[in-house]
C-alpha cells in the first residue's frame, strides 16, 4: 500500500482544514508504473511518482482513518475464524489417527467428552498403536484448549458487537459473529456510494460477460471472500426456515425458474443490498 497526502476533498463541511491521506493499493499503483513506462521495476523514485499519479487521477481512493471499533471487530472475526479452521485440522487428524485403532474411526462429530471416552476405551497393542494412541490423546487435549479458546472469542466477540450499537443483529440469520465479519471487513459503508459499488465489493454482483454481441452475466469471483462467506451464511440459514423473508424470497426465484444455486445467489445479492444500507445508517446515527 502506498499512501500520499492531498488537499482535503469538498465532500464535507468537516473537512476544510489539514490534508487527508489516501490509501493507494499497490496493484494500482503497479499498473500505473506498467502504463507509464512498459516496465514494473520497482525503486523508491518510480514506487512515489507511481502513487503519487495513481492518488491524484483515480476518483474513488479511500482515506486513511484512524482505527476504530470496526478494526477491533475485524481482528476479532478474523481470530474465531483461524480458531474454527484450526479445530478442524484437529478434528480431522484426530479422525485419521483413531481411524487406524478402531474400524470406522469416530463415527460422528468430534465431541471431546466422546472423544476420551473412546480413547480410553481402546487397548493399542503393539508400538505403533501405542504411539497412535499417545498423539490421539494430544489432539484431544489441544482440542479442550481450542475450544476454552472458542468460547472465549465468542463471548468477547457478543460483548463487542454490543457495545458497537449496531442494528445488523436485526436481520433475521445475522448473529454477533456474522455481524463483527460484516463491520469489520466492510469497514466504512460510507465509501460505497451505492449499494450496487458494496455488492461488486462482496462479488454478490454478477459480471457481465459480452462476446459477439451476445451479453450474459456470470458468477463473480472477486471482491472480498470473507464478506461473501458471511452472506452466504445468512442467506443458507434464511433458506433453511420456512418463516425468514429470505425463503420467501428464494421460493419466488425458484418459482420463476432459476436453479437453487442461482436463487441462492439472488438472494445473496438482495442481502448485500440490505446490509449495506443498515451499515449506512448506523454510520449516519453514530455520526450525529
């Protein structure tokens, strides 16, 4: 990332003093120095000059802010889901290594209790079931560990999207967890001046793919993946009751004749649309 003061913009009355900070993404920047002269070697000359065009002629630059409570959130989101992708690797090598003691292995999900109870259960003979049997009862031990870990990011993950005031909780399949990945990785909402911006942001918005005169529109793959992850959740847990307004919504596409996954993925976008406005607006009331 580079960063190059300016004179402040007239978007706001606010703003009239000092210089504002805008942040150049360093893909940016690198195509400027491709443009301007074929090549992309990167010295501290041509790395300034480059930021310094890329911040004076691209319109929608963000301004570097001071970290806020949307920083904490996003630390936050980001600890539970390396905390719930770690227990996973548990769970899955501790599978593998009980696999090789018992036929079948664990049958159902990894629970801890049932874990030891199984582990003390089982009688290895031999010295490499005896050392499969040591690293399993390791695994079910950093397991107990990541789990206190959990609950713990959990709480302090409710406590803080308490304290932020946020209405995203309101949205039927938006709970803290869902609402501090929202916050967090979206950062300020005010920076989409449409929700259609915040959807190409998410990759909830389609992407036009013309050839020949012919026009489709495809999956988007870009944008930031944990915000769409975050949809998705919402949207699968709509789908999944029958009262939500998301399963309505998902009938009528169905309805209509669009696949599952395509009605998923309107429904996607319509969420996009819903949360970017309830982040505006709680931007907008924290601001008066």
């Amino acid at each position: 990332m580079g960063h190059f003061a300016v004179d402040p913009p007239r978007r706001s009355q606010t703003q009239t003093t000092g210089e504002v900070v805008l942040d150049v993404p360093a893909t940016l920047a690198a195509r400027v120095r491709v443009l301007s002269s074929g090549q992309s070697n990167k010295n501290d000359p041509n790395d300034a000059r480059s930021v310094a065009i890329a911040a004076m002629h691209a319109p929608m630059l963000a301004a570097v802010l001071v970290e806020d409570h949307r920083t904490v959130l996003r630390l936050m989101a980001k600890n539970h889901t390396d905390l719930a992708r770690w227990r996973n690797k548990i769970c899955c090598r501790l599978h593998a290594l009980v696999a090789e003691l018992v036929a079948g292995g664990i049958s159902k999900e990894v629970v801890v209790s049932d874990a030891f109870a199984l582990l003390e259960s089982i009688h290895p003979e031999g010295v490499a079931a005896i050392e499969r049997h040591r690293l399993a009862g390791q695994l079910a031990d950093e397991l107990v560990h990541v789990d206190d870990q959990l609950k713990l990011a959990k709480a302090n993950i409710r406590t803080a999207v308490a304290a932020s005031g946020t209405t995203l909780t309101d949205i039927f399949g938006v709970g803290p967890v869902v609402a501090a990945m929202l916050i967090g990785y979206t950062g300020d909402p005010c920076r989409f001046p449409t929700s259609g911006h915040y959807a190409a942001y998410t990759g909830t918005a389609p992407i036009e793919f013309s050839s020949a005169g012919r026009v489709v529109h495809r999956l988007s793959r870009r944008g930031n993946r944990r915000l769409n992850h975050a949809l998705h959740i919402v949207a699968v847990t709509q789908i999944r009751h029958a009262h939500s307004p998301g399963r309505g919504y998902y009938d009528r596409k169905r309805a209509q004749g669009k696949t599952p996954r395509e009605a998923l993925r309107s429904l996607k976008r319509r969420l996009s649309d819903i949360v970017w406005r309830q982040l505006v607006d709680d931007a907008r009331r924290a601001a008066d």
